[in-house]
C-alpha cells in the first residue's frame, strides 16, 4: 500500500514540476529547524532526492507560522507551542522553475521527540549536525541556513 502512495506523491510532484516550468509561480513555505544538542532534525520524501527540514507550502490564508506547525504534525506527528518557535531565516531562491520564499522557524527541544514517517511522504528522517547535514543532497533554502548557523561549540566541564 505505502508503493502506491508513494508512487502518487512522484507522479503529482512531476506534474507539479510541469506546472512550475509552464507557469513560473511564486510559492510560500514555512520549515520547522527542529534543534537538539546541536543537530537538526532532517527528513527526505519519497518523491525528491533532497534533505530538507519539515514543512511545506501555505495554504490560503495561513501564516507562515501556522503552516509551520501544521506541516510539522502532519509530517512527523510533532507539536510544539506556536510560541516556542522563532523566526531563523527568510528568503527567496530560484528552485525547479520557480520562486521559492521560505520562513525557516527554529526551536530547541529539550528531549528528542518520538519521530513518526509514514513511508509514504517522507521515507527517513534523522538528526544531523550542520556539517553533517551540509555533505548532504540538501533543497536550497535548507543549505543556505544551514551555512549561516554556526557550529556549537563543545562544551566543556572544567572544575
């Protein structure tokens, strides 16, 4: 069962990518930079080679916020309280024909949450340092943050 929704996830991505390339739009979408102990929750979809972080387009009339929080339980089966999450990075890049504008909201968790992919969507998901996560296949926005966020530092326990 999960086969065949993964083979419509590919086949409505390409006529998304037909779309694109015949229209040109400019899309919205808002990602969750899912932080703990210093590395990022990363996942990677059925229907893209690319790692990205969770999170997707808006719908209308949705703040970018809002669909960060959506994207983020229906993808993962996370909830965080909308105010625990704060703006990291805002841009806009040229990707597969068209405008990509993207929020990239950030929190840090005290405690790794229990992570659900459903192998249809989403295929894995995964913690990653930055520099672990930057020798990835990455979508554009993710390593453009992703190269603006600093290492951390080792911490250390001098008496």
């Amino acid at each position: 069962m999960n086969r065949l929704f993964r083979l419509a996830y590919l086949c409505a991505y390409r006529a998304a990518r037909v779309w694109w390339f015949l229209r040109r739009p400019h899309t919205h979408a808002a990602v969750v930079a899912l932080w703990h102990q210093g590395s990022v929750l990363l996942v990677r979809s059925s229907y893209r080679p690319h790692h990205a972080l969770p999170g997707g387009f808006l719908n209308r009339g949705e703040t970018s916020r809002q669909a960060a929080l959506r994207e983020l339980f229906e993808e993962l089966a996370v909830r965080v309280a909308p105010a625990s999450l704060t703006m990291a990075w805002e841009g806009s890049i040229p990707f597969e024909h068209r405008t990509d504008s993207v929020t990239i909201w950030a929190i840090d968790v005290d405690a790794r949450p229990d992570v659900r992919v459903d192998g249809r969507e989403l295929v894995w998901a995964g913690w990653k340092t930055p520099a672990e996560a930057r020798t990835l296949l990455l979508l554009p926005p993710v390593r453009a943050y992703l190269t603006s966020v600093d290492e951390p530092t080792p911490r250390s326990d001098v008496r």
